[in-house]
C-alpha cells in the first residue's frame, strides 16, 4: 500500500464543538494491526464527553469507539489476520501483569485504559490496535451492525450476571442504546417477558417493537404505579431480574422494590454522585443480589454470533447513518432529542 502520510481524526475540542486534526499514520509493528474505519457508532459516552460532562475525562479529548474497519496493513507478528479482512475493535488496553489481568479479568485490570483516553479515537479514517483486541466479522455481518458488537458486548455482560433462566419475568429501568440492547438480547435469547421504564416515548415504542411486553414513562406514570403495574404482570412476585441501566437514584430504588424474593439487580448506569435512600432493608428481607457489571471480558464472539444470527433485530436500532464529517450534526440531532435516535453510525468516506 501507498503510504499515507496523513489521516484525519475528530476531537471534541471544547464545550459541544467537534474539529478534525490532522495525525499522521505510523506504520504497523509487531502484533500491530492499521484498519480503515468502516464505521463507528456514537456511544452514550461519547455524547458525555461532547457535553464536557464525562467524569473521567476532560477536553479536548479523542472520541469514538464502537468500530468496525477493514485490515490494510499489519505487524511482523501477524499471522491470523490478512489485508481486506472485516474485524471489530475490542477497546480496552489492559496491561496483561496485574492480578485480574492474570486471572483471565482483564476487564477490572488495575491499569486500564482505552485508546480513546490515549488519544486515538474511532471517529476516524484510519485506526491502529492489537491483534488480541480484534474479532474477526462473520461474512453476513455488515460494517454498520457490526459497529454494534461493542455496546451489546455490554449488555451480554450484565445478562451473565443476573442468573436468569428461560421465560423469567425481567425488568429494564433506562430506554437509551443499552436498554434497547438488553431489550433485544434478552428477547432473541431468553425471555419475551420484559419491561421497559424510560422517560422518551419514541425509544419506548422501539422497545415494543423489539419484544418489550409493556413499557412505561416514568415522566407520566409514578413510582409506586410502575412498581404495581409490574408486580400485576408477574403474580404479585416481581421480576426474576432488573437491569439499572439510568444512573438515576431513584430508579435503583424502585428497580430494588421491583424486583421477586431472591432476585437479582444488574447495576450498569455510572451514578454521578453516592446513591442516598436506597432500602438496605429491602435487600436483606427479600435476600436480594445486587451486582455491578462493568464493561465486558470474553463477551465480543457471543456479541458478533448474535449479531450474525439477528441481523434485523440488532440492525432496526440504527437509525441514522452520516458522513464523519456530520459528526457535529450527529451530537446534535442526539443531543436535541427531537427526532427517533437508536444508535447513529459515523462513516468515514
Ligand atoms: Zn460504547
Ligand atoms: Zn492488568
């Protein structure tokens, strides 16, 4: 391949602005690999950073990480990966000698970081990686769907955490991209019995569409009102399992008073400050699990098989694709709330 001297790549430089800089590529070493970006979707977290409200990041920072490229050129090293293949990026750089790294959880590695915090972001025509962080996209998958397999890598984490088993009631608090995915993946694996709580009508009537068998707007219906409405569906037990996907205080609280005797709480939503007035009672009289899940660790094959085999399900969540250099518009459109947004793409020309 020619060698390109020079690539463009966006930042969010301050307050709500996105500009391009100008990086140079360097050529791939050892078990380096250098992708086209085929296409990047916008995560919740990079509309945090837009907003200059992400709690672990300050501007101007690099952007992007849900990505799908094409290999163009490789280390040395390389041997299971060749110019042409269709790979997603697993964005995580974990430093391989801590002790959960030796244990197989580099997910909670103690020194771990993320390209995008490195500097280099997915919203971009070209990006370099690992080898051992690239999955190779299964032939019926398309750069766009497979731009998804980061964020349902998320959401197959935290179903693996919440113990259910087939036809479990279960109850989903927060209607962005990852309630829509734990919508959607809970209903092609596990169970069609599922609630939404959200607070955007458009993204509660794509829950329905994806299987949700009620939902409701917490702008509209009550906390009290929710907590029957779902005790009404399932016998007057609750849900097997509730999945916290907000951050917001209050739907902790009502997702742990939800929830059946034994049953489990999956907490994924970032909480902006400490969680008050949450009923540790509650959870010792009911024998409740409340677990955390993080990110995810050996979850991307699962993410890429479910996507290979439910194309249209995970593929109805975009609802934009625009050209990198609409990326400002697409903060926008995201941050307006006025159209129906799922999951927008960004691909680079
Ligand atoms: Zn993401
Ligand atoms: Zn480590």
């Amino acid at each position: 391949m020619a060698r390109l001297r020079n690539t463009v790549m966006a930042m969010v430089t301050h307050l709500r602005t996105v500009e391009f800089v100008s990086r140079e590529i360097p050529r791939p070493a050892g078990d380096e690999v250098l992708l086209k970006v085929e296409a990047c979707a916008i995560c919740g977290s990079d509309l945090h950073v837009f907003h200059d409200r992400h709690p672990f990041v300050s501007l101007p920072s690099a952007i992007g990480h849900e990505i799908s490229g094409t290999v163009v050129e490789t280390g040395d090293e390389i041997r299971g990966l060749q110019e042409g293949d269709l790979v997603v990026v697993e964005p995580v750089i974990s430093c391989g000698r801590c002790v959960a790294c030796l244990r197989g959880r580099y997910h909670l590695c103690e020194n771990i970081t993320f390209h995008y915090r490195e500097g280099q972001g997915g919203f971009a025509q070209f990006f370099m990686a690992r080898e051992r962080w690239l999955h190779p996209v299964p032939d019926g998958v398309d750069p766009d769907l497979a731009a998804l397999a980061e964020p349902l890598a998320v959401v197959l984490h935290a179903i693996g955490k919440a113990g259910l088993k087939t036809g479990d009631p279960v109850c989903i608090f927060g209607d962005g991209p990852i309630g829509l995915l734990l919508t959607a993946a809970l209903q092609v694996t596990l169970t069609d019995r599922i609630f939404m709580v959200g607070h955007r009508s458009t993204r509660l009537d794509m829950a329905r569409e994806l299987g949700a068998m009620d939902v409701w707007n917490s702008r509209i219906v009550a906390p009290e009102e929710i907590r029957a409405r779902i005790l009404d569906n399932t016998d007057g037990q609750g849900a097997n399992g509730v999945f916290e996907a907000t951050g917001s205080e209050t739907a902790l609280r009502v997702s742990l008073s939800t929830l059946k005797k034994g049953g489990t709480a999956v907490l994924l939503g970032l909480h902006e400050g400490n969680a008050k007035g949450i009923d540790a009672n509650i959870i010792i009289q009911k024998e409740l699990s409340v677990r955390g899940s993080q990110g995810y660790c050996w979850d991307f094959p699962a993410a890429m098989r479910l996507l290979n085999s439910h194309p249209h399900v995970f593929g109805s969540l975009i609802t934009h694709t625009l050209s990198l250099k609409r990326l400002q518009k697409a903060f926008e459109i995201l941050s307006e709330r006025e159209e129906k947004t799922g999951k927008i793409i960004i691909r680079p020309e």
